[in-house]
C-alpha cells in the first residue's frame, strides 16, 4: 500500500508539474512555452501583473548534434514570456532556426538535431534579482527536434529571398537588418540596409557556406547561401 501511496503521490507532482509549464515543438525548430495557465506560479513567481519577463537559455554538448555548448550570456537574454491575455498565461516561443545564443553570438547550423534545451525565467534581460532554478525542457513535454535544412520565415506573409554572386535579392522594402553567419554559428558581420528591389552585396570575402538572416519588425527569413 505504501509503494501505491508513493507511486501515486509522484505521478500527482508530475501532473502538477506539467500543468505550471508546457514546452511544445510547433514546428521544425520552433519551440512554444506555456507557464502560469493553472494559475500556479511555484516555479517562478513574475510579481503582481507583470507583463514579461526573460528566458535564459542554453542547450548543452550532449544535446544537440553539433557537440557543442550554445547558451546565452546571463547578461543578454533575448528571449521573453509575454502575459496572453487570450491563453491566461504566459507564452514565449525560442525558435532554434533564427536565434543568437549571446554567449559568442552563435547561431545552430541548418539541420542541427536539439534534443533538450536548459532555460532559466529572470526578472531582468541584463542579469536577474529574481530568477527560477534550471529547467530541462524535456521535464515538461519538449521532444527532439531538427532545424530546417533552408531558411523559412517566421510569419505567413512570406518574402522569399535568395543570394546570388554574393548579392541579395529580396522582395522586403524599407530599412532591414541582415546578420551573416557561417555554418559553424560563427557570427561573421551585421548590418543594416535600405531594401528598394536593387541587389544587396554582402560583401563576404572568404569562399564557404553561409547563413543570412533577414529581419525587419517582426519578419524574420533566414537565406543559405554559398560564396
């Protein structure tokens, strides 16, 4: 009867658990969290109507397909919860395909298969007074996922782009951020541009294969080039 009791009282804490924080992959890469719908903040508590706060993340040697350690710098995390007034709860989605780990300014390759991610909520995008311990993703329904092999965009108004002779070609208009990168993740350049229709050179000198990440407002497309 005590082991029953036992096996009874862990499954319940798993069900608690799980109902404080769900980790969903949507789709290759993407990567959706969902915390507080029960109305239970005992992993971190964001304070009286707190609209957001910040997600530390991190995906160690062994859990990705590179072998290597991604993770941000504690004082630069770039990834939030928002409150969703619809959902009563707070969301925040990683996507894996376009994010910069801001320790070293790393990006995972194309096709990098992440079977679990570390994260931790903090009250500060510079650093934290308040924070809540570590978390594995994979404790709260998170499954293994691969990156696209090319590029998508983020959104359903998509702008495809393509490089060409070391030129950009992309349908996008108006000011628009690009950040290059190697396939390794090493960042190798940013900046920004006037989109009018005209070829965007990008100026890479050295011959490999290369990532051009496109953003401008919410839009973001991710170009895999050769040079």
């Amino acid at each position: 009867m005590k082991k029953l009791y036992a096996l009874a009282m862990a499954f319940f804490a798993i069900i608690t658990v799980s109902a404080q924080l769900a980790v969903q992959v949507t789709a290759p890469g993407v990567v959706k969290l969902t915390y507080g719908a029960s109305n239970d903040y005992s992993i971190y508590g964001p304070g009286f109507e707190v609209p957001t706060f910040w997600i530390h993340v991190w995906s160690s040697a062994g859990d990705n397909s590179t072998g290597t350690m991604y993770d941000d710098s504690w004082g630069n995390s770039n990834v939030t919860m928002n409150w969703d007034a619809t959902a009563s709860a707070y969301v925040g989605t990683i996507d894996l395909n376009t994010k910069v780990f801001t320790n070293g300014n790393k990006v995972f390759a194309a096709g990098t298969t992440v079977s679990n991610l570390g994260f931790v909520f903090k009250n500060q995008q510079n650093g934290a007074t308040q924070q809540s311990g570590d978390l594995l993703a994979s404790d709260f329904g998170f499954t293994p996922t691969t990156l696209v092999v090319l590029g998508t965009d983020n959104t359903a108004r998509a702008k495809k782009s393509f490089v060409s002779n070391g030129k950009l070609y992309t349908s996008h208009q108006g000011n628009i951020a690009l950040t290059i990168f190697e396939m390794s993740g090493k960042l190798v350049k940013s900046f920004t541009s006037a989109a009018n229709g005209d070829a965007i050179d990008l100026n890479v000198e050295k011959a490999g294969l290369y990532l051009v990440k496109i953003t401008r407002g919410t839009e973001t497309e991710v170009v895999k080039f050769a040079k």
